[in-house]
C-alpha cells in the first residue's frame, strides 16, 4: 500500500545517528589489537595544539578517542587518513 503525498521518514536524514564511544588511547589500541585485520580511519587536526583522531569498528559498533601523539597501531593495520572526522569526536 503506498500513501499520497509520501509519509515523512520518522527522523530526517540529519537527525539519524549512529552510536559511538569514546574510549582512552590506551583502550583504543587494545581494541584494535583484538582484531585480526583491523581497520582505522585517522585524522589530524588542530590549529595550536595538534590532536590525532582515530576511529575503528568492533563488531557492528563505532569506537572513537582523541590522543595529544600519534599512537603505536599494532603492525598489519590497515590505515585511512582523513582530512577530519565528524564534529561529534
């Protein structure tokens, strides 16, 4: 059965979101260690002070941290530079 006009989505398209945790440099590379081909995506931004951005994906869910250094990935990650990642982070 289809509706004239179309129904509105239940959220607009910049109200839907996905979950993300924050976790601690430390933490993040434990993360990542845990997985048999891991994948990051990483940015640096900053304008005084430079911050490094990581962002990884544990089964079906988004992980991000922010570190003050670049942090000692485990050998075998595949590593995507980006120019930044989302505000939210």
């Amino acid at each position: 059965m289809s509706y004239w006009p179309p129904r509105p989505p239940a959220w607009p398209p910049s109200r839907r979101r996905a979950s993300i945790t924050r976790l601690e440099p430390d933490a993040f590379v434990e993360l990542v260690t845990r997985q048999a081909a891991p994948l990051v995506i990483h940015a640096v931004v900053g304008t005084f002070t430079t911050k490094y951005n990581y962002l990884t994906s544990y089964k079906g869910l988004a992980f991000v941290t922010t570190a003050p250094r670049e942090l000692n990935l485990p050998p075998g990650t595949e590593l995507i530079v980006a120019k930044t990642l989302n505000a939210m982070i």
